[in-house]
C-alpha cells in the first residue's frame, strides 16, 4: 500500500480535478476519480482493485460534497423539500447497487468495469441531449416542476436510479440526478446541480460504509478496505478545495464550453473501459 511522493502528488491533482468537476456539475467526482485511479494503478490491489477505487471514490465524494453543498446552499440553489422525497429512496437504491457489486469480484471484476465504461457513454449522450435542448431555451422535457403530492414520483425517478448507481458503480449518483431533475422534472440546471450535490453526502455516507463491509468480506491481507482509506487521504485536500471552488463557479460562470471537454474525456475513458 506504500505510495511515493510523486503518485500522492497526482492524486491530490486528481482529487482538485474531481472536486473542482464535481462542484460545478453536481456529479460528486467519481466519474473522474475512478478512470484515473484506474489508469495509474492499474491492478496495483489485486482482481478486486476496481473495488478499492470505488469505494475511494465514493468515500471522496462525501468529502467534497460537503463544501460544495454549503457554497450551493448560501447561493439560495438547493431545493430541500425535494430531498426528503429523493434521499429516502436514494438509500435504498445504494443498499441495491451494492449488493449487486459484490457478486461482480475477482475475474467478473471486468464486467464491472463495462458496465462503468456504458455508464460514461450514457453520461455524455442525456448531456449532449441536454445541451441539445438549452439551445431552444431552458433545458427541460416539461414546463414546471411537479406539485408536493406527487413526492413520491420524485424520489422513483431521481433518487432510487441515483443511490442505485452510487452503490453498484462508486459515484455520487449525480450522473442521473442532475439530467433527471432538469429533463424530467423542469427544474432549472443550477438548482437541479445544487441539489444533487446535497443528496450525495448522505447517499455517498451510506455507500461507503456498505462497500466498505463488502471489501472486508474479500480475502486479503492487509484487508483491502484500508487501502481504500490511503487513498481517500491523499484524494480528500484537493476534494475539500476544489468542491468549494467548483460550486462557486456554478453560479459565476457560464460552463458550456468546460462541459464539452469533460463529455470528450468521459467519452474517450468509457471506451477504454468498454474496449480494453
């Protein structure tokens, strides 16, 4: 589990980036954490590596949602009756997801890794859908945010799919909250981001004490939970500054062209992931 000097450096970097990406999309970060720990170390944790960086990842994206939910929060951008409809479900759909990841181990790691890979795909195409639809005005399917009675909706359409792919995939679940929010329930783009960002702090607590037992259940020595943990560490500074910023940034800047490089890179890892 030892890291040099020059490989924590990068993973500060890398957690700057996810932080700062995560932040300003409402994505949490794992879809940059996850490729890139991937990629710089490979197997480094045995068959089951893929596992360590997910529960990383999630355990990170705890970490930065927090400053970025309180710089959302001050901005006036968080929808908070909606989150008592998504967060319930949300849980649930972690508890799901992971149960799923654990019957995907060792060799059937790599089946994870597609299903990782066809998520990123789907990530850019509702995107790019999404940026197709603002051109006409508000990116939206539907003029007005549902009615209160109909709570229920909510929670089945953005929360349970959200906490669902937190717990199978090791995101934030942002990746469907914000599209969903915005395509399918017409709530404006920041406030659906601004949102998302709070409900990952309690899906991502819950995630990563679930994949957390997981891990400790694979046999080996030293459990590989704890290496998770290294990498949380060195991820979490860079995180913690870089969801505050990229938050900060959601309600300064316009973010469209930041958002076509990050649906290239996203589209270039998924295919590695897919086609090894």
């Amino acid at each position: 589990m030892y890291l040099g000097a020059l490989q924590i450096g990068g993973l500060v970097a890398i957690g700057l980036a996810a932080g700062v990406l995560g932040g300003l999309l409402g994505v949490g970060g794992g879809i940059v954490m996850i490729p890139a720990l991937t990629f710089i170390f490979a197997d480094k944790y045995g068959p089951n590596s893929f596992h360590v960086y997910n529960l990383a990842a999630i355990s990170t994206s705890f970490v930065l949602a927090i400053p970025a939910a309180i710089r959302h929060t001050r901005a006036g951008a968080v929808i908070y009756p909606f989150l008592r409809s998504i967060v319930p479900l949300a849980v649930i759909g972690v508890v799901a997801g992971v149960l799923l990841s654990a019957t995907m181990t060792g060799e059937r790691t790599r089946i994870l890794k597609q299903i990782f890979g066809g998520c990123l795909e789907f990530v850019v195409l509702v995107n790019l859908i999404q940026e197709w639809i603002a051109k006409r005005g508000e990116p939206y399917l539907f003029p007005s945010s549902p009615m209160p009675r109909r709570w229920g909706l909510i929670g089945l359409l953005v929360g349970l799919p959200a906490g669902f792919i937190a717990g199978l995939l090791g995101v934030g679940g942002g990746i469907w909250a914000v599209p969903s929010q915005s395509l399918l329930l017409g709530i404006r783009v920041r406030n659906a981001i601004a949102t998302s960002m709070v409900m990952i702090i309690p899906v991502a607590l819950v995630a990563a004490v679930s994949m957390a037992l997981k891990l400790a259940q694979l046999p080996h020595e030293p459990p590989l939970q704890y290496a998770a943990w290294w990498l949380t560490l060195c991820l979490a500074p860079g995180a913690l500054l870089g969801g505050w910023c990229g938050a900060s940034l959601t309600h300064r800047l316009p973010v469209r062209l930041v958002r076509y490089i990050f649906y290239a890179l996203l589209s270039i890892t998924g295919l590695r992931l897919l086609f090894p």
